[in-house]
C-alpha cells in the first residue's frame, strides 16, 4: 500500500518505526505491506516510488532536522507539489492543528482526497473547522476517511461508540478529552497554584507551543466538535461549540469544590448544547481521572451510562491509531 | 429471523420487550424482524411457528409464572425436545450458569449447533467449563457462537478488546468483574462489617441464590475464562484458575490498605497466570470503581493502559448485549 505521509514530528517517527517493527506481524496477519512513498516536513521532503527506508527516514531527521536531506541532492518539492505529482492510495496527514484555517491540513486533505486517495488525518484542525464538508468531499469522491487518532490519541474512543455500541442509541455523553488541562487542575487539587501547575506542566512539555489551544479548551472543543459529528450524527463546527477554558479557575473554587466531596474537571459535553467548560465533578465518579488521563462516558439508552480512561496522546499511541485505520483500509480495499 | 429463547427470567423477557418496542426502528435501521418461534422455562413452553406475541409472553408469564400458558391448552413440552423438532435460526439460551455440569445450558448449546443454528449464550456455564470445544463445535458446524452478555452484561468489554483494539496486541488485563463482591466491599470500605454487607446486598437482591458463584469469586473466575479464551487466544476452563473469593476479607485488610491510599478489591487478571482474588489497588487508579460497577483495564503494546468502566449486569443491560449479537448475526447473514 502506497503512502505519503504529512508532517514527520513525533507521530509520524513513530508511525514508520511501528511499521519496521512491525513488518512481518503486518504481512502475515493482515496482509498489509505499507510503503511509504513520499514524506515531508515544513523544510524537505523525500520521495522514492519503490518505498523510502523507514530507519534511514527517522535517522535523516534526527541529523539534520528535515526529512529533506534523505537523498544525495537536498530535496525541496512542496508537500502541495508532492499532493499533486506523486501516487500513492493513502495520505496520511500529521501536520500540527491550526483553528484558524486549518492549514496546510486541510489543503493536503482536499488534495488528496480529489485525485482519489483514502486520507487517514490525526490532525483536528481541518475536522474542527469543516466535517461535514470533508466527510461529503469524500463520498463524493469515493474514498475512505479516517480519523481514530483525532480523539483519545491510541485509545479508541469514536470506534468504541461507533461500532462496539452498534444497534444502541447514546442519548448524551461527557468526557475529559485534554490530558494537559487535568494534569494542572489535578495538580491544582493538591494545593499547588495554577501559574505554578502551568509552568510544572511546560517543563513536561504537556503544553502546546500555541498555549491556549490547551489552556481555551479549544483542543477539547475541536474534539467535541468530532464526536458530535461522528457519534450523534450533527453536523457543527468549532463555532457550535460554548466554550470556557481553565484561565479562571481558582484555589477558591477547588476548596470550594474538595468540600463537597467534588473536583474541578475541564468537560466537554453532548446533552442538547455542545460545551466545554470547568465543572464540578463527584471525586467517586468514573469520569474523575487524574493526571494527563483522559475519560469519557457514554450514556446509551439501554446499556447504561460506560465509561472509557486511557492516555489521550502520546507519539506512539496516536501511531497506534493510524495503524488501525490503515488496517481498515487495507481489509475494505481487499473486500472490493 | 426465527429464534428459540431458552429461558425466560428477567433477560429473556426484557429482550422480547426491547424486541417489541424497537421493532420498527431494528426493521429500517437493520432489515432485523426478529420473530421468536419457541420459548421455555423450568416450568412449561411456548411455541408458535408464525412467531409468539411479545406482549402476551410478558404477561402470561407475570400471571402464571410460566410461558406455558401461552396458549388455551398448556404446553408441556420440553426444551430439549424443541430443540430437536421447532426450526429455528438462532438459539438464545438464557438458563441460570452453573459450573458443576453447565446444564441445561450445555445441551441446549450442543443440540443448536448440531442442528446449524447459530448461538447466542449469556449463560457463563457451558463457557467456563467448555469454551475451546464449543468453538470448535460451532466451526465444524459453520454456525455462529455468540457470548457478548456473559461479560460485563450490557457493557461490549469483549468487542472492545477484540474489535476495537485490532491490529494491537494486549499483553496482559485486570479487573472488576462481579459487582456484587464489589457492592460489599464498597460497603465494607465504609466501615460496615462483611456481614452487615453481606445481608444489605442479599436484601437489594444482588447475590446470586448459589451464593458461592459470587462470594466464592466463581462467576468473575468463569468471565476470566470467556475473556482469557477469545482476547488472549489461550485455551482454558474454569479448573485453570487460581480462584479465591472475598470470605476471607476483614475489617483490618481494609483498614491496613486505606493507611496506604488503597481500596482492596476483587480482582481477577491475565498475567502469565489466571488469577482471581482481592488485592490491594490504589485509590486513584481508574480500576477502583465503586458500588456494583464492573471495570477492566487492558495493557496493550503501544497504546498504553485502557480501562472500560460501566454496569456489569442488569436485565435490560444484559438484553441490550443479546440484541448487538443478534445484529452481528443478521449482518452475517445477509453477506453471504
């Protein structure tokens, strides 16, 4: 399977050192011999239609900081132009989310998607801000879009209630769906302030170089906004979504919360309203996770209310995720 | 679909109610008309080749105690014989779980098979004592086997692992899987004595009638055996399991593992060993659920820890469980 992959940060190293780890597990069991064609960072990028080396790849961008110095010859082609030159069946799309534009995400996505490519995007940006659209765009042409990595980073929350509820009706559902926003309130929970929590938080590189995609929840909010189009069927985007982040919340409000047996959470929601916004939380409530955990319950009308906990992020587990939908992919391309 | 409902307590007619109540909405949605040929229960049966009316089951078996009033003259016959003359495509079998013989389940099971109906089990007792032969049963006679409801009643704890961490490997797992052990313990956390706990859970109707199955931690060592055998691929029955119930629990075990942040629960695991027995958790890891709620976390390759949390039994949970399965099935089916 041909791949062109968006973005070589964390994620996608990640991804092509699980599929050299990974090789013949992959082939044997399911079939799938990914090879990734083109890769590009925002310096460089490499191409080899017979698949580029996934150690040299890794080794290259950790030398020279750009996947552009693959080959003998700096190679300078603009992920725009590799969208356009190169072929491929799958984009994988990992550049950084933006929720002003989406871009470059959502340029290689459409791009993609109109020369006939399935797109696998771990990328919120282009979800949050148009959905409906890109879903839409890919019926239209046809193809497969895939987003597990989107929400809950390795942990499969939108296939969970997707597939696993099947043949159920979730009526609403509440989650902790940022890890950096409950590792400062649950800090903040054990007395610490919240410029102290913040800066704790930094250090750990848990914040995003863009602070307030964290700390205004809009991270959570383009979250919610993937889950209420996916799971309930909505169609919004970002505007749809009320939202208040963590900038206000106070000692006095954690005592205030502790006294009653409750803690202060970040959550987003589905119940009529779409939001994000702090709340109190029972502390015995499966929802009340600590640390960079996110959490999510399910409230469905005959199975009762279900929650799923598990990391959120991570470069490896989020690498997990779009392994899962190549999977999908691969299975849907062989049922043809 | 036609379909033979073994048993009719408080699942098996919870299950023709969601059948009635969503059965235009299963129709449209699914192409599902789920027409129910026979039931029985200790006492009696029902049988109807142009399909039994739901409403009327419900309330000849709220009247009389038994289905076999049904009709103006009472049906005698018996489920093994209706098994072997009514036509049916399915089988849900929906007797008590007993792990010295597994009867009457097991016949019921083997009988379907053997005559290629596909089967649908929410019964734990054929499982845990013969889950390698009945799968082998069910691929030699190319019919379907079933079993979501036998852990986590409406909760797909075994979808989840099996379906949506595909493409993962889960090294290892643990959990709550009976909620009335952890209803005591729960209890017994907040100073109650086990025998106060005991009677308050016995009085809310939570402990099995074998007490032992719950108390004995042979109902969570029977899900250990469902889970063990389809996640993990093993081989195994009830006798593989290192099994030790919560009798032995005291007042000072609870006490010594709060001066260390910890609650003691029922836990049963896959690690290297099958063991079920109450260990020592710390009170913020997301495991320690309360009440009767149920809760695994699967540790996987690369994407981290997982825990699924939700309510581990309950009729209509339960019935919901049967529904996903017959949903499966009819989807099955209908590729062909």
């Amino acid at each position: 399977m041909r791949i062109i992959l968006c973005g070589f940060g964390v994620v996608g190293q990640n991804l092509v050192k699980l599929f050299d780890s990974r090789s013949e597990d992959l082939y044997a069991k399911y079939g799938l011999k990914p090879r990734v064609v083109g890769v590009f960072d925002s310096k460089g990028s490499a191409v080899d239609q017979s698949g580029l080396d996934f150690g040299k790849l890794v080794e290259t961008k950790k030398k020279f900081g750009t996947v552009g110095r693959y080959a003998d010859t700096q190679n300078q082609m603009s992920g725009k132009d590799m969208l356009k030159e190169i072929k491929a069946d799958v984009l994988i799309e990992t550049t950084a989310s933006n929720y002003k534009d989406a871009e470059p995400g959502m340029t290689h996505i459409i791009s993609a998607m109109k020369r006939g490519m399935h797109v696998i995007s771990v990328n919120k940006g282009p979800l949050a801000l148009a959905f409906p659209s890109l879903l839409e765009l890919a019926t239209y042409n046809q193809v497969m879009f895939k987003f597990s990595g989107t929400v809950g980073g390795g942990t499969p929350i939108l296939d969970y209630a997707k597939n696993s509820l099947r043949g159920e009706r979730i009526t609403s559902f509440a989650g902790i769906l940022n890890g950096t926003t409950n590792y400062i309130l649950t800090n903040m929970g054990t007395g610490v302030s919240y410029d102290e929590a913040l800066k704790d938080a930094q250090d750990k590189g848990y914040v995003e170089a863009d602070e307030s995609l964290d700390l205004d929840g809009l991270d959570a909010a383009a979250k919610l906004v993937i889950l209420a189009n996916w799971i309930m069927g909505m169609k919004v985007t970002l505007p749809d979504i009320n939202c208040t982040g963590i900038r206000k919340v106070t000692a006095e409000d954690i005592k205030k919360a502790a006294k009653e047996n409750c803690l202060i959470k970040l959550i987003a929601s589905c119940n009529k309203e779409l939001t994000v916004s702090p709340r109190q939380i029972p502390d015995d409530d499966p929802l009340c996770v600590n640390g960079t955990l996110n959490a999510i319950a399910f409230t469905s009308e005959h199975s009762g209310t279900q929650t799923i906990i598990g990391k959120g992020a991570g470069g490896m587990e989020t690498a997990s995720s779009i392994l899962r939908d190549l999977l999908d992919i691969r299975e849907e391309i062989a049922g043809d």
